[in-house]
C-alpha cells in the first residue's frame, strides 16, 4: 500500500473548504493531514472545527485527542528548555 501524502491531502481538503467552509469531512482530513504535518495547532483548529459539526465522530475525537496530547507535550518542552536557560 502506498503511503499517504499529508501534503497533497492538505491542499486537497483546503480547496474544498474554500468553496464549502463547514463540509465536516474536509475539516477532518485537514486536521489528520496537518497532524501528520506536525503542524498541531493548525490541526486543532481543524478538528476542533470539525467535531462542532460531527460531535459523535470517534475518529475526529480521537485525533483532537493525539492533536492536543502533543500540543501539551509540545508546551511542556518549551516550558522546560525556557527554565533550563533562564531558570
């Protein structure tokens, strides 16, 4: 099976937005595909977009949830080097 170009899947679900800016499948695969991106706070306003529109969406769901997870993950880091610099 061939791999999945995030890229490709981003322009994709983001020309569809322009014409439908609440069709809730487009907002999840720009959330999925800017999450595989590592572009987490781009995919959390996707997906947070997305399950407003699909709340009972376990696959949108559970995106947000890897989304935010590395987002804290993400924060704590900086947090860290910040106070290993200036602490």
């Amino acid at each position: 099976m061939e791999p999945v170009n995030y890229e490709r899947v981003r322009e994709y679900s983001q020309k569809v937005l322009r014409g439908q800016p609440d069709n809730a499948k487009a907002l999840y695969r720009a959330g999925v595909a800017f999450f595989h991106l590592q572009d987490y706070e781009q995919a959390q306003r996707y997906l947070l977009a997305a399950v407003h529109r699909q709340p009972k969406d376990a696959n949108v769901q559970r995106y947000l949830q890897l989304t935010q997870s590395e987002l804290s993950s993400y924060h704590r880091k900086q947090k860290e080097l910040y106070l290993g610099m200036f602490g």
